[in-house]
C-alpha cells in the first residue's frame, strides 16, 4: 500500500518553509540542504518521506525551491512571477505521483508512491505552492524585514501584518540591533 503523509502543520507553510532552507540570501547565505541526506530528513521532518535521495534529485530539488522563491517575492512584492519559475512549478508538480486524498475524518493526507521517491514530495511542495500563488488560501505573501534575510513567507496573522520570517530569528536579531543602537546612544557622553 501507498505511504500516506500528514499535511505539514507546523504553524507554517511547506512551500515557503522549503524555499527557507536556503536563508539569509542578502548576506552570508546558509545552505540548510547541502547533501542528499539533508534532503532526505527535510522532507521526512516535513512528513513527505522518501526513501532516498540522488545528486541530481538534489539539483531538481534546489531548482524548486529557487523557483518558489522567486515566485514568492514577485508575489509579495505585487509583481507577476517570472516566467521560468511559473515553468518549474508546474514541471515539479506533474512528475510526482503523489495524490491527496480525503480521510473519513475530513482531513486531507498525501499519498505517495509504494516506493516515495524526492519527484513525489516536490510535487507536493509544488502543489502547495501552486495554491498559495493562485490565492486559494486565507494569507498573504510577503518578505522578511530582515536586510540580510529577505525570506518570502506566508503571513496568516489575523491583521495580515507580521514583519519577520520568523520572530525567533530575524525578529530577535533586528530587536537586539535595536536595544543595542539605543543603548550606545544614551550611554555617549553629553557635550
């Protein structure tokens, strides 16, 4: 029988989570999928395990990500996705052979091949951003206020209104920059 994988409900969004294995892509940018197995416990963390993963699976999986990236800050910045990354979506979306289906407890799962290979669970990740880009979901897409981050996300605060990829890392960082400056400057002598 088929593998059958939870969607991802880790108070964030596959696609754009995928896209963030890549961060801090204005300043020294930190590779969070270098090797094949790295992949392969990703998509496990992210419940869309696979079996293995290649080199060239690897460079197929990067191209995803890149391109949902690209077509996340597009969108977030108001613009049309570019063309190759609209392209790549699609591509991913199709090769897999995975398909969602409805439990009798009303919730989705995805079901992928008897032997889940990295096409299936990027054409998850591609189904998943598809549908964010289309408008299908209560959100918006936006970018990290972070200058060195700049991490496309999906924002589904209830004002719509959230700054930062995530509060944990480029929220806390910019505030701590923030207490910082603040201090420096009180603490200068008067002249």
């Amino acid at each position: 029988m088929p593998a059958e994988h939870p969607d991802f409900r880790l108070g964030s969004v596959l696609a754009t989570s995928f896209a963030a294995t890549l961060t801090e892509r204005q300043g020294d940018p930190v590779e969070r999928i270098p090797t094949p197995q790295r992949c392969v416990d990703w998509l496990a963390l992210s419940g869309i395990a696979v079996d293995s993963c290649t080199s060239t699976q690897l460079d197929i999986a990067t191209q995803l990500r890149e391109a949902i990236h690209a077509a996340a800050t597009a969108a977030a910045q108001g613009k049309t996705p570019p063309a190759p990354a609209v392209q790549t979506l699609n591509d991913r979306s199709v090769h897999g052979r995975a398909v969602a289906i409805l439990t009798p407890e009303g919730t989705r799962l995805w079901q992928l091949s008897p032997t889940p290979c990295v096409e299936d669970a990027l054409s998850v990740i591609a189904a998943d951003a598809i549908s964010i880009l289309a408008g299908e979901r209560p959100g918006r897409l936006a970018l990290c206020a972070s200058p060195t981050c700049r991490a496309a996300f999906f924002d589904t605060s209830q004002s719509r209104s959230r700054r930062w990829c995530d509060m944990n890392t480029c929220g806390n960082r910019e505030k701590k920059a923030r207490f910082t400056a603040a201090q420096r400057t009180s603490s200068r002598p008067v002249q």
